[in-house]
C-alpha cells in the first residue's frame, strides 16, 4: 500500500504561496480566452508556455476553472446535500474514492470555481488499494448516512484494474450502514451518469451532462481537516 495518494514532493514549491499568485494570474488569463471561445487545452498551452508553468501546475489550473456558461449550468444543477434525504444517489466511484484518499492523505486538492473539490492524482487505467482505502470508504458512507439517502449506486470502471477488490471493500464496509447499496462493475462510468439525478462526482464532463449533482466533497474536506489550494 502507498503511504499517501497523489502525494508528489515537488508540489510543496509547485504550489507554495509566490507559485499561487503566478498560478492565479495564468488562471485570468485562462479563463479570459475560454470565455472568448478558444479551446481550454490550447489556451492553457498559450499561457503556461509564456509563464514557464510545468506540466502540474498546468493540470492544475485546467481541473480549476471552468467558462461562465459552464458555471451557471452547474451551479443551476447542484442539490444541496441536505436535500437529498430519501433520495437515490448515483456516486462516479474512482473519481469519489481517489479525491477522499488523497484528503486523507493531506496530499494536494484544488478548491475549483464550481465548488468542486478536485486532486492532481491520475489514474490512467491503473488503481491499487492504499492505506487510506478504508477511511475514505468510512467518510462517503458517514456522510451518506448523515443526509438519510435511500440508496447509493457506485459506478465502479471495469477496465481499471483492481476494480473487483474495491468492489469488494466497498461491499464489506458498505452493509454496516442503513442504506441500500449497489455497486457495479460497469463499462464507460461517465456516459452511465450522464442524466442520472444526484450525481456524486467532481469530473468535468460528468457534472455537464447529470441531470443533477451533488458536492459530497465539500462536505468530506469539511470533515476531514483538510485544505484545498485556490487557482482562480
């Protein structure tokens, strides 16, 4: 098991406090081209080549930010965990997990402009069960269970490896709470959300095609202690 999810030494210069104000200015910067029609990925090349920005910091910004159109249809969808009393949830399961593991492992996590809270750790196909595994299960289902929901469909992505075993845990710690749980081994996660209500996800594409959505992410940094870096 790793020591700490998304943990990478060089952020502590990438992201320190003098990085934050140049990171901030490229986010402006950013989002002043975006909100003008260019393309995110092509914009955030034009300003992190001219800033000498590295590839991090980069990914950073682009998890960050969003156009002003993408943050009314967000903000329009959200429901407040509160709200979501005797409801269904459906939870993006890597996507919910990763972020929770790399909260409790005080690794780098980004307070976005959409109230997301997004992590720098990537997947890429690969996933192996970590040390923090387990508490991050714990805090998704405390935090469910605190919102009295009638049930949690985890959407877990086939190809990705180990998604049996964490299937597995998430069923082992999972029958201990009140609500009925259902978790799936599936095929393309993000089009099985894509107009599904309450939605529990911090991935772009998905919070865009939901129906609705829910930020359990904020409420688990609340929990957890945690602190979330501010690009924008």
């Amino acid at each position: 098991m790793q020591a700490k999810r998304g943990y990478v030494p060089k952020d502590d210069r990438y992201f320190s406090a003098e990085s934050c104000k140049t990171l901030r200015m490229a986010s402006e910067h950013i989002c002043y081209l975006i909100n003008r029609g260019y393309n995110l990925k092509h914009a955030s090349t034009f300003v992190g080549d001219h800033l000498q920005l590295s590839d991090r910091q980069r990914t950073a910004i682009v998890r960050s930010v969003a156009t002003n159109d993408q943050l009314v249809n967000r903000r329009a969808k959200e429901v407040p965990l509160g709200q979501l009393s005797g409801q269904a949830v459906w939870i993006d399961g890597f996507n919910a997990i990763i972020t929770l593991e790399v909260m409790l492992s005080k690794s780098t996590l980004l307070a976005c402009m959409d109230g997301s809270i997004r992590d720098l750790a990537s997947l890429r196909g690969t996933y192996r069960i970590v040390s923090q595994t387990p508490a991050a299960a714990q805090l998704l289902f405390d935090v469910l269970r605190d919102a009295n929901i009638a049930s949690a469909i985890i959407l877990l992505d086939r190809p990705v490896s180990n998604s049996g075993r964490l299937r597995t845990l998430l069923d082992d710690l999972g029958g201990a709470y009140p609500f009925d749980l259902d978790v799936r081994v599936e095929d393309g996660v993000d089009r099985l959300l894509y107009g599904k209500p309450n939605v529990i996800s911090s991935d772009s594409i998905v919070l865009d095609n939901s129906a609705s959505w829910t930020n359990l992410s904020q409420r688990c940094l609340e929990l957890s202690g945690a602190r979330a870096i501010k690009l924008w």
